[in-house]
C-alpha cells in the first residue's frame, strides 16, 4: 500500500515582494519619522531656544561676584588724615578642601602661632557656614606671620592669606567721639539695610558706620559696588575673569575739625572728665569736639573682645559716652542770655542796681538764697552782675521775668532742642518750664524753681555744644549758624574710558542757617557782650585770673554748678564732699571782641577745688592761644599718637 505524500505549496514570489517593499517602506518611514523628530529637536535647541539655554548654560558656567568700594577717607581742616583703609591679612580655609581638618588647623595654628580659642571660634564656626565657603581662623597676621605661611602653603590646600583693607584711625581715642568708627555688619544692621532697599550695595561689604560721622554719612562714605564676571569650572573655582566693573568710591570728607586743637583739649582735660567744644562762629564749623576719657574706636573694627569690652562699660569714667552732647548744669554760663533777656522785656536797663547783702529773700518766705560771695557784692548793676557773677542780681532777674519768658526765650538760642549737627549722638537735654513739669512729673511749678533757673540750676541742663551755639549766636547779633563738622567732599567717578584714573570733584557743604534772633533793641547785643568782655578784661573780674597776659582780645562767663542739695545752713566744702557730688566747673568764651573768629564752652565734672574760673577757664585759654598762636601744623603722613594708642591687643 503506497502512503500519500503532503503536497507542497507552490510560492507566490508576487506576494512575498509586494510584502517585502511595504514592510520595507514602514522601516524607512520609521526611520524619517525618527530623524524628522531628531532633526527638529537638534533646531529647537541650536536655533529656536538658542538664546535661552544659552544664558542657562552661562549661569551655570559664569558667575557674577560682588566688589566692594573703597571707604572714603576723613581728613581734618588742614588735610591730616584721620581715618584711612589700611590692607589688613587674614588666614581663611574652605573646609570641603582640606581632607583632615583637625590635623590642618592644628598644624597651621603651631607655625603660626594661633591660639586654642581661635581654633575652637573656627570648629563652632562650621556649624552655621557651608562647607566650601571660606572660614576665618585669624585676622591681622604680621608681615612675619604672612611671610612663614607663604613658604609653607603648598603643604597646605585649601588653606589661604586673604588681604582686605580695614579702617584705621591712626589718631584713636582723640576722634572716636567725632568720627565714630566701623564695625562688622550685624543682623540688626542687614534688616535695617534691607528696609532701605540698599542690601545690593552692601553684598560685598563687610563693616558698617556704627557712631559720629561714620554713621552719619555712612551711605556717601561707603560709595557703590562693583561686579567681576567670572567663568567657573564645575568645582566653583574661577577659571578666568571675563568682565569687570569697577566699584564707585565713598566720598573723602574734610572736617572744619583741627586735630591740634583737638590734642590741645585732650591735654587741657587729661585726668579729667569733662567735654571740650570749639565752634567758629562764622560759619558754624566745629574746630574742636573732645570728650574725656575717650577710648580708642580701632577696638571696634576688627570685633572687640569681651574682656576689653568689659573695661569700657564698667568703667566709672563712662568713656563710652559723649560728654560734648550731653546734659550738664549750665551754671552762671547763662547769665550773659538772661541779662539779654531782662533787657529784652524791659524789667532791667543796663544802669538798673540792686543790692546784694549776699542772699535773696522773697518776701513772706523763710528760706534765703545764698550768693557764691558770704558777704554780698553791695550795689550790681547789669556789667558788675556779669562780671563778678552776682547770684542775688540774677535771683532777682529770674523772679521778675518768671520761668515762662525765661523758657521761651532760651528756647530761641536752642536750649532744649537738638542743635542740627552732623552726628545722631546729640542729646536735647533739658530747657524746663510749667508745661514741662507737668507733663514730666505731673506737678505744678514753683517760684523758687524759677530762682535757681536764675543761675543755671534746677532742672536746666544743657550740652557744651548746645552751650557753644549759644554763644554763637550772641556774637553773631541772633544769626544761628547750624553746627557742623563736615566741611567738604570730594566725589570719584571712574567711569572714564580706557583709564584707571579717577575723576573728582569737591562739593564745598552749605552753610545751614536758621531763621534768626531778632531783638527790639539792637544796643543789648552790645550791653550783654560788653559785660562777658568785662569778665575777662577787668581786673578782680572773674576771668580776670586765667587770662593775665594774652594776646588777643577775649571775652568769657565762668560757672560753677553744684551736682547735690545743700541744706538751707550747710556749707560746700569739696574735700569732704564725696568725689561724684563736687561742683562741676564751666566756661564759655570768644575771641577776639570785635569780629570773633571761635567760640569755646568748657565742662569739667567734680572739680576738687575751686569752680569754673580755676578750673574751666584756663583750660579755655589753653584752646585760644593754640588758635591765635605760632601753630604748627601737624605731619599729615606720620601721626604723633600712632604707636601710643592703636598698640592695643585686641586677643
């Protein structure tokens, strides 16, 4: 039997090409689709969004970094230089740089002697500071220093001297009061910047104004940031600098302030606290402004320590204050502007007399007000009462004129208000009156109250600057000149084309007048000024002792305010006084009498003898015969007080 065979297909060789070519045709047009796809996406990114990943790709690749301008220099009246930059090195490391930090840090700080609480300041410093921002582990290192680490870097990555100048006031303690200083910029001081919409000028900045003029100007002084565009490799580092902006330097100021007479003051008031301030009465120039004791404001600027932090706030001196704007008891120092005003309403002439059996008594009162002399001046006119600083005539005064047109009065020379000066310091201090009292202690005002405003006490305190200003304007007939201690700037531009030099230009400050005094008798100016000239000139006066032999024409007014009560029967004697309850002695004068050229007010706390005729007023001839004697200005490279007071350790 014979098995049948399967049959075997015959191929259509038709189907199997046309097969073939469409399965073919869907590859190709897969293959367009995809490189259409391709194509397109290659001219998205190449053409269409070239721009735009092309500045993704230059942030990532170039970095905008911040330069910080120059801080303008301070220079005095004569062109001495009070406050520069000078470049100060510090030793920095980028933790993610080093491989064993311990082992870095404790090497470093052997070769160069850094001490175990800087390096524990560097470690605590981690904790708050990302790893590959640089951190501080010492600041000033000496030429030495700078120079043995340099030998030794290579041993060391990351680990590098980085230099930035830092300000210098090459005449310490004898400017802080004036010129302030910097220091670091703190949380306080970002918020507040970044309120003022300034935090972008500031991105490169590290020190801030704190006082005086630092403060006061800081915006002008700082000037305007500049920009270094860098490219960087992926680790960060910058690879090359691409474009850079220059940063605008602050303003350079100079003072009407003359650093000679200055150290004159600070000499004059040495183992003294008290406040010196000199003003040119023509245009309201501060030519002197010392508080004393001082400190020195370099401690600031590279961060002070607790420890001599410590010193200054606890001291029993109070340093840290500014005795030139704050409140003291003018004492017979206002006597001349009361007798203006006694004058002025018509209750004196200058041929007015009073005897003076030396007391005053109200009528129906028990208590006696005492004169300075036991035994009475006899009979005072207005030019005796001024120059021999009768008490009884100015009791008598004060009693006729009340406390409200004495308030009013004194208010119009600027007691009780600041006086528009150019630092933030200034205190108002006191001009009191029946509204006063009572909004400050709710009480009625009395008429012996009145009585002591008669001769500067009570609740009257003034500033020697405001007590200056004063003076001021009383020889200059009611023109109030506004205090001031800047007398001119000098603006950088360097914006010039293919050049490094800059271009200045030097702004002279205005002078900032008030509207003035005007009187109904012009003849009192003269009547008042001739009586403070009497003061000094006439012999058995009470500036006649400080001033014997000058040589120039002068005019003054001692005070002598007294700090404690007295019982009505009770005698003042100073060497049984405690030290903090002694009368404070005060001065004003001018010079010369015709055409006065300055001003000075003088206040020294609890004088050991005397008041202010022995103590005030020949520290105030000490400042006028250095103004109208041979002067010798001083270096304006090297500075006589350099080593003696910057040589602080800071550690």
């Amino acid at each position: 039997m014979m098995v049948k065979q399967p049959r075997v297909a015959i191929r259509n060789h038709t189907a199997e090409a046309n097969l073939f070519a469409r399965r073919t045709f869907i590859a190709l047009l897969g293959v367009a689709i995809m490189l259409l796809i391709l194509f397109s996406k290659v001219y998205n990114l190449q053409i269409s969004a070239y721009e735009n990943y092309q500045t993704r790709s230059n942030s990532n690749r170039i970095k905008l970094l911040p330069v910080a301008p120059n801080r303008g220099l301070i220079y005095d009246r004569n062109g001495v230089l009070l406050a520069e930059n000078k470049p100060v090195y510090s030793i920095e490391i980028i933790p993610e740089q080093v491989k064993d930090l311990e082992k870095t840090v404790a090497e470093v700080s052997e070769l160069l002697g850094i001490s175990d609480d800087k390096q524990q300041k560097l470690f605590k410093s981690l904790r708050s500071k990302r790893r590959f921002k640089p951190i501080e582990l010492k600041s000033r290192l000496s030429d030495q220093q700078v120079a043995l680490f340099s030998v030794h870097q290579h041993k060391y990555p990351g680990v590098f001297i980085d230099a930035r100048l830092k300000r210098y006031y090459p005449f310490a303690d004898l400017t802080t009061h004036s010129l302030g200083y910097v220091a670091r910029i703190n949380r306080r001081d970002a918020i507040k910047l970044e309120e003022q919409g300034k935090e972008d000028n500031y991105k490169a900045t590290r020190n801030i104004g704190k006082l005086g003029l630092e403060r006061f100007y800081q915006d002008e002084l700082h000037g305007t940031i500049g920009h270094q565009e860098v490219e960087i490799n992926n680790q960060g580092r910058v690879i090359r600098t691409l474009n850079f902006t220059p940063p605008t330097p602050g303003k350079d100021l100079a003072l009407t302030l003359d650093i000679e007479l200055q150290m004159i003051a600070k000499r004059a008031l040495s183992g003294k606290r008290g406040a010196i301030v000199a003003l040119d009465p023509r245009d309201g120039g501060v030519l002197a402004m010392y508080s004393n004791p001082s400190y020195n404001g370099n401690l600031f600027v590279h961060g002070i320590s607790t420890k001599n932090y410590g010193k200054l706030l606890n001291s029993k001196n109070r340093p840290l204050i500014n005795r030139t704007v704050q409140g003291y008891p003018p004492a017979s120092t206002i006597k001349p502007l009361l007798a203006l005003t006694g004058l002025e309403d018509g209750v004196i002439t200058p041929e007015t007399e009073i005897y003076d059996p030396g007391f005053y008594q109200l009528k129906g009162v028990e208590n006696k007000r005492r004169d300075w002399k036991k035994w009475g001046h006899g009979k005072v006119n207005l030019s005796k009462s001024l120059e021999q600083s009768c008490n009884v005539y100015y009791y008598d005064l004060a009693y006729k004129l009340g406390i409200t047109k004495i308030a009013r009065m004194m208010e119009k020379f600027g007691f009780g208000e600041y006086t528009g000066i150019d630092i933030y310091e200034e205190n108002r201090a006191i001009m009191p009156s029946v509204e006063w009292k009572r909004a400050r202690y709710n009480q009625p005002w009395y008429t012996g109250e009145t009585l002591s405003v008669g001769i500067g006490q009570s609740f009257w305190t003034v500033t020697p600057l405001q007590l200056a200003q004063s003076i001021s304007i009383l020889v200059n007939k009611g023109r109030i000149k506004v205090p001031h201690l800047v007398k001119s700037k000098t603006t950088y531009s360097n914006h010039v084309e293919n050049s490094t030099e800059l271009d200045s230009k030097v702004e002279v400050t205005a002078i900032d007048e008030k509207p003035p005094i005007i009187l109904k008798n012009d003849k009192n100016w003269d009547y008042v000024l001739d009586g403070m000239h009497n003061t000094v000139q006439h012999k058995g006066a009470t500036g006649y002792r400080a001033f014997i032999g000058h040589k120039y024409d002068a005019a003054g007014k001692t005070g002598s305010a007294q700090t404690a009560n007295l019982a009505q029967d009770e005698k003042y004697d100073a060497t049984t006084t405690e030290e903090n309850q002694r009368d404070n002695a005060m001065f004003v004068a001018f010079a010369p009498y015709e055409n006065p050229e300055i001003v000075v007010a003088v206040a020294i706390e609890n004088v050991a003898e005397g008041g202010g005729a022995t103590n005030a007023a020949p520290v105030a001839r000490q400042i006028l015969d250095q103004y109208f004697g041979d002067r010798v200005i001083v270096s304006k490279t090297k500075h006589p007080l350099h080593e003696e007071t910057y040589g602080v350790d800071n550690d």
